[in-house]
C-alpha cells in the first residue's frame, strides 16, 4: 500500500498548512513555496484520482466543483483574475500525484508560467 500524499496528510490533519477553503468534498490551501503573489492549491479530499484527465474521466462533477472553488478564492484574492493550472505527469511537473490545481494570480504577466 502506497503511503499516503502530502495532500492527504493536510486533509487529515497531520501536516499543518493554511487552509483558505473546505467543504466536504474539496480543500484549498497556501502553497508552501508560491510562485506567485496567489497561489493556493485546490484539491478534492479524496486521493482515487492522480490527475485532472482521471478525474475528469471518473467524477466531472467534482471537477466542476474544484473550477468554482477556484473562481470563488479569485473572486476572495485577487479580483477574480486567475491562472488555473494543473500539472499531468512528473515530466509536465507534476510532483504531488493527488489531482490538484494551482490558483496563481497577482502580477502575472503574458509569457509568464506558474509551475509547481
């Protein structure tokens, strides 16, 4: 059995974060090292999906609901501008595989890329 991710460990409470969002199916947090003057990260509380391509294949719905969870902390941060990303595999940066999207806003020019 597969340890459990950081994300995970958040979500039970085990490894302190800043938690900005929580419902019953999603939370959002700071990310630790932000790239950007916003950057909080927005992930279901359940680790069955790996990436934003298996959740949107699996539960579209919980998908829909981390975008709207995403526009309502723009809306709270950042006057509703925001670069939503999500990374898809180690070699695209994906580092945590526990499908999650970065909210990135606030002195984010063109030509210019969040990563995690």
């Amino acid at each position: 059995m597969a340890e459990p991710s950081i994300f995970t460990r958040i979500i039970a409470r085990e490894v302190p974060a800043t938690i900005v969002f929580e419902t019953d199916r999603v939370i959002a947090f700071n990310d630790i090292a932000p790239q950007a003057p916003v950057h909080i990260i927005v992930t279901p509380k359940t680790e069955r999906y790996r990436d934003v391509v298996e959740l949107a294949a699996g539960d579209s719905e919980l998908l829909a609901e981390l975008v709207s969870t995403a526009r309502t902390l723009a809306d709270e941060h950042a006057d509703g501008e925001f670069r939503l990303v999500f990374n898809t595999g180690a070699s695209a940066g994906q580092t945590v595989f526990h499908v999650h999207a970065h909210v990135l806003a606030g002195g984010l020019g063109e030509g210019t890329l969040g990563s995690e």
